[in-house]
C-alpha cells in the first residue's frame, strides 16, 4: 500500500488559490516516476486496452498463440490449428504470438492488454500446468506482456520483470521499464493467480475480516478468530487447489516463458518478493540467464515474520542519525500510548467505498508507518509522524488511514496467503514481538487455518552476474540481510541508496541509472552516486504540524474563507490604489492581505517543488507567524471604519446608502478578515 498516493496531490487546491498572489505552481516533482504515458494500440492492434474490471470475466479463446520477438527467430511453424495474429502499431516492428513456437514448449495465447500500456506492447497469458507435479490435472493462465524495442542498436536479449507481493501487478509497469531499457524488449510476467491472470484468487473475506479486526480491536486471540473465519470462507470459495501457488511453481513460469516465446538468453529483473522467484528462475535456467537483478532483495533463509518488528525498529533507528537522537523512544511513546487509548479515524471503507470508523491501536499505527517507510518521499516526514503522534496528535493519522485502505485491495490475498503459507510462514516461530504487526497476526492466523504444506525450498544459487540493490531505510528486506546474502553469491555486488525505502528502481533516478547500465555491461561501474538523497529528512522545528491541506484537498470547499480573504484583499488593493491618497487605510489592508498570500504562496510552493508528501502533515514552521499582515490589515480596516463613522457623523449620511458607505464597506471588509483569521488560527494551524 502507499501513503504517498494518499497525501500526493493534496496541496492542489490551495495552491489554485495561492497562484492569485503567488503565480503560477511549480511543476510536480514526486520521486517516484510514474510509468511512461501510456497510450491505447492504433486502431489496427488487435490488443486494444481494456480495464482491469473487465477481464475479470472476460473469456479467451481456445486457438493458442506464441510471440516471434527477437531477431534472430524469423521463421515459425504451425500445425494446421494454429491461428496466428499480429499487431503492427506505428513505427514498431510486428509482435505476434503463434502457437508450437518452440516445440515441447508451453502454449501461450493472445490476449487484449488488461491496462493501458504503450504502442507496441502485445498481452497474453501462459498456459502451464496447475501444479507441474500432477501435469494431468488443470491448468492455469498467467498473464505476461511484450514491448517490442524500436531502438536502432536493439540487443538482442530482453529484460523480463516480475513484481514482488506476492501478488502484486506487473503490467501496468511495462511502460516504465520500457523508458528504463530502450535498447531491450521488455517481458512483464504477471505470477499465477494475479489480479491478471486467471484464476484470479482475490479474497475479499480475509479483508472484511482485517477491517471488522480494525473497527473493534481486541487481544490477537480475539482478532486471530476472525480472521481465520474468513480465511476458510476465502478458500471455500475460491475451490483452487493452492498447493500450485508457491515460488518453485512462478519460478517455473519465468522459465517455461523464456522457452515459449524463443528467447535464447534473456536478463531477470525481481523487487522484493520476486527477487526470490527470479533467483530460483536463473538457477534453474542458467543457459537461459544473462544477468539478474534483485532490488529489495528477499533471501530465501530470511525469516521475514519473525524479523518483521525489528527490521522497522532498526529502520526507525537509523532515521535518528538525522537529528532525531529520540526517536526510538518517541516511536515507543506512540504505541504505548495508541495501544491504552486507540486513535479514532474516519475513513472509506476499500470493499464498499462507505464511510468506516475505525480505532488504530499503536500496534496498527506502527503497521502503517512501517508501509509508509517503503516510500522514498515519504520517509523524510516518518520522524514528524512519529513525534507528533507521541505528542497526541491523532489527526496525522487520517492520510495514513486513508491510505491504508486502497493497499488492502491491491493485491490478490488468496495468492499472497498461499505464497506465505507454504514458502515463508513454516520457517518462522511467531514469537511475540513488540510492537505486534498486524500483518503477522493476520498472515499466521490465515495460515493456520488453511493448513498448507510447507513448499521444498527451490535452489537459490547462480553463476550468472547478479547486481543486488537495497534502500537506506527499507523496513521489509533491509540491507542488514540482503548484503550479506548478496555476497554469498558467487558473482553478485551490492549497491545501498541513501534516502530511499523500498523497490529503488520505482523510487531512484540513480538507483534507475544504475539497473539500467549493469544490464547493458555487468562489468561496468555505477553511473552515479548512490550516497546522495533525493529528498532529506525533515529535522525538528521545521514544519508546523497540521492536516489542513490534507483535508482541502478531500474538501476544498473548507477554503472558502481563504478566497473570500483573498478576494477582499485585492478589492481593497484595487481601490486604494485608484486614489492612493484619499484612500490609503484601504491600500494598507489590501497590501498586507496579499502579503499573507504571498508569503504563504511562496512557503507551500518552496515545499512542493521539493517534496509534496510534507503538504500532507503539515506546513513550514514560518507560516503559523504570516497571520501577523492579516491582523495589522484587520487594525487598519477596522480604525478605517471608525473613521468614515466619524466623517459620517459629521456630515450626514453618504448619497447611495448602504453599497456608497464607507463605513459599511470597512466593515465588511473587517467581517471577512475577521472570519479568515478564525480560519486560520482554529483550522487552517
């Protein structure tokens, strides 16, 4: 799940505001690249895209077809059966899949991409055995794209990629791989029971569960119950047998792909969970295997649940290096202090999109901070969290909540609890840990009640040139296991990248960089430098802690006061300045509410060209102390007033009532000031 994608953006409509007094907004500048834009296949593409909800039921067909995509396999042959299809987008070679590509290979079949992905790209699934130690029994679909490199230089070994979970997507990233290896074809393999491959083993069960866990808490006893209610339910329901859903069974796959689509040799390209299943593919496939990446890179003898809990306290640890010496002792306060008195928070519910109250024990905050360490423009602002949390500050959890929905329903978690079940959860004791993720309370409580079978370990060794890199401050697959992991290869290195979290490649331009040059020549040294940070920590004292910019941009009509406040800011600029020396109480004001304006303009819009996450909890600590203009523009509006009243009196009554009064104007204009002040004080700070 991903913080970012809750708080990212969430200046927006204020800065529309601010661009009155400020000018225009500096241009996005999130770490974390988007995929390439991505375009629909011209009209002729037969691979036409689709959305994700509707190839859950979309229906293949049974004529099986193979992809010719290197150059060096120009000829195929074809039974009388086969039925071949080519797509030829604009100035891109043909990709066509065509049945018996290899002989003895697995069948593959043209299918229309599930997601947008960029022209050239063909989508189809693998056909291969359930399970390949019962070869007689059923089999499953997995889902895979090809880009078809353009390059003039094109090699002629391609990049294949899997994402990590277990049960995270991979198509939607051929884009962005596509930008990161132009001179490669780029395979995106999808692993068996993805959300795009079929069957698609979502459970919907365990996640009601894990929310119900979230709206009353209880002991782990308790919530264990629940959740292993729904994991049979899940299971019951789904009717898969999950004994075929392990790493030796996606590593298989990578491999059977490899022979299917005709590729001589081709690189590996894991993050995270896949790092163990691309390891697995090279050492069973060392003829087919070029090179191997592994980012955030997940050893097959770490025991990730038992170590869960310290890896996040020692990723915690090393963010006090950056002038937090108390943090891990803040990051204690916070639970302790959840786990007695747990945060109430309003957020959606992921299965319904309804309103849900939930209560975040310390326990849960510590589980949704450890997610938000994955990200690179998120880890800077984890040690304000954490500090302002211990404080009380309950509110700063609503962008984590809300955040922590939308990953509950990004992966398939009848294939992760199956991955779990059989490869990781055997190897760990479930010891009681402080603090107690709920994650680790979850997976075992499924696990004991699915019952599977621990998975024979798949080799884990290979000759080929492995490059092996990891994040600062990643919390799931640290670099305290991965390089020591990494040396033990027989021809890996290790690279660590300051500032970042988890997956580098998605987080990294150096990190990119770096990817992208070891697989062109394995020999060659780093292109950059991967000590520097993209985004620094935030220190104590340097932003002012509030949620207002979170909320406006889930409510924008809360800045109403703010543009009411600028408006009259600029009516009084325009009429002081239309007879500057008759009215210059009115030219004062108006000067010193754009200066608010202005100066806050210039604050926010500092922030979010540097790291528009930090929006999302709070603002820079100058800001609070902008409020002074308003209030002397208020003193001028108001002793403006008393003046024309004065003058009034004297005079009589101004021709043209109300809308011709002096008076009346300032104290209008002294209303909104007022009204914005309270705003700003009581909301916006």
């Amino acid at each position: 799940m991903s913080v970012k994608g809750a708080v990212i953006g969430s200046a927006s409509a204020l800065l529309a505001l601010l661009t009155v007094a400020g000018g225009p907004a500096p241009g996005a500048s999130a770490a974390v690249p988007p995929p390439r834009p991505a375009v629909p296949l011209p009209a002729s593409a037969s691979s036409s895209t689709t959305s994700s909800s509707t190839t859950s039921s979309s229906s293949t067909t049974s004529t099986t077809s193979t992809t010719s995509t290197t150059s060096t396999t120009s000829t195929t042959s074809t039974t009388s059966t086969t039925s071949t299809t080519t797509v030829s987008p604009a100035s891109s070679p043909a990709v066509s899949f065509t049945a018996s590509f290899v002989r003895g290979a697995p069948a593959v079949e043209d299918h229309p991409c599930p997601v947008r992905v960029p022209p050239g790209t063909r989508c189809g699934y693998l056909v291969v055995p359930q399970r390949r130690d019962v070869p007689e029994g059923p089999t499953v679909k997995v889902g895979f794209a090809v880009h078809r490199s353009t390059a003039a230089d094109r090699r002629e070994d391609p990049v294949v990629y899997t994402s990590g979970g277990p049960a995270s997507g991979s198509i939607p990233l051929t884009g962005h791989l596509a930008d990161m290896f132009r001179d490669r074809d780029v395979v995106v393999l999808e692993q068996r029971g993805s959300a795009w491959s079929r069957p698609r083993l979502g459970c919907p069960e365990t996640v009601r569960a894990v929310l119900d866990t979230l709206v009353t808490p209880g002991q782990a006893g308790q919530e264990k119950g629940v959740i292993a209610a729904g994991a049979k339910a899940c299971r019951d329901r789904l009717g898969a047998d999950l004994r075929g859903y392990r790493t030796g069974e996606i590593a298989a796959d990578v491999v059977d792909l490899r022979r299917a689509l005709g590729y001589a040799r081709w690189n590996l390209f894991g993050v995270s969970y896949s790092t163990r299943s691309m390891l697995a593919a090279a050492a069973a496939d060392p003829e087919g295997t070029r090179s191997v990446v592994l980012d955030s890179f997940l050893p097959a003898g770490k025991d990730w649940y038992d170590d869960v809990s310290r890896d996040l306290t020692e990723a915690i640890g090393k963010l006090a290096g950056q002038g937090w010496p108390d943090l891990p002792a803040r990051f204690e306060r916070m639970v302790d202090r959840l786990n007695r008195d747990p945060a109430v928070v309003t957020t959606d519910d992921p299965l319904t999109g309804r309103p849900l109250t939930v209560r975040l024990t310390g326990d849960d905050a510590a589980t949704v901070i450890g997610e938000a360490l994955r990200e690179v423009d998120v880890v800077p602002i984890v040690p304000v969290l954490i500090d302002g949390l211990a404080a009380g500050r309950d509110d700063l959890l609503q962008p984590l909540a809300d955040a922590a929905g939308p990953g509950l329903t990004s992966h398939e978690f009848g294939l992760y609890h199956a991955v779990q079940c059989q490869d990781e959860a055997p190897h760990n004791a479930f010891a009681p840990a402080r603090p107690q993720l709920f994650t680790v309370v979850h997976d075992q409580a499924v696990c004991d009640a699915w019952k599977l079978p621990p998975a024979p370990a798949p080799e884990a060794v290979t000759a080929a040139p492995v490059l092996v890199v990891g994040g600062q401050y990643d919390p799931t697959t640290p670099t305290r296991t991965a390089e020591p992991a990494a040396r033990a290869l027989p021809n890996a290195r290790f690279t660590e990248f300051a500032g970042v979290g988890h997956a580098v490649f998605l987080s990294n331009r150096c990190g990119r960089r770096t990817i992208a040059a070891f697989v062109a020549d394995p020999s060659a040294a780093p292109p950059c430098d991967p000590a520097e940070a993209a985004h620094p920590v935030i220190g104590p004292g340097r932003i002012h802690l509030t949620t207002a910019v979170y909320r406006a941009q889930r409510a924008p009509w809360t800045l109403l006061p703010f543009g009411l406040f600028v408006l009259t800011g600029l009516v009084q600029l325009g009429v002081g300045l239309a007879r500057p020396r008759r009215r210059l109480p009115a030219l004062a004001a108006g000067v010193c509410g754009l200066a608010l304006a202005g100066l806050t303009a210039d604050a926010l819009y500092g922030v979010a060209a540097e790291n528009e996450v930090v929006l999302g909890v709070g603002i820079p600590a100058a800001v609070p102390w902008y409020g002074l203009p308003a209030w002397a523009g208020l003193a001028v509006t108001l002793w403006a007033a008393w003046r024309a009243r004065a003058a009034r009196a004297s005079r009589g009554p101004a021709a043209g009532g109300f809308l011709r009064d002096p008076t009346a104007a300032h104290l209008l204009a002294a209303a909104v000031s007022a009204g914005f002040l309270a705003w700003w004080h009581l909301y916006f700070l």
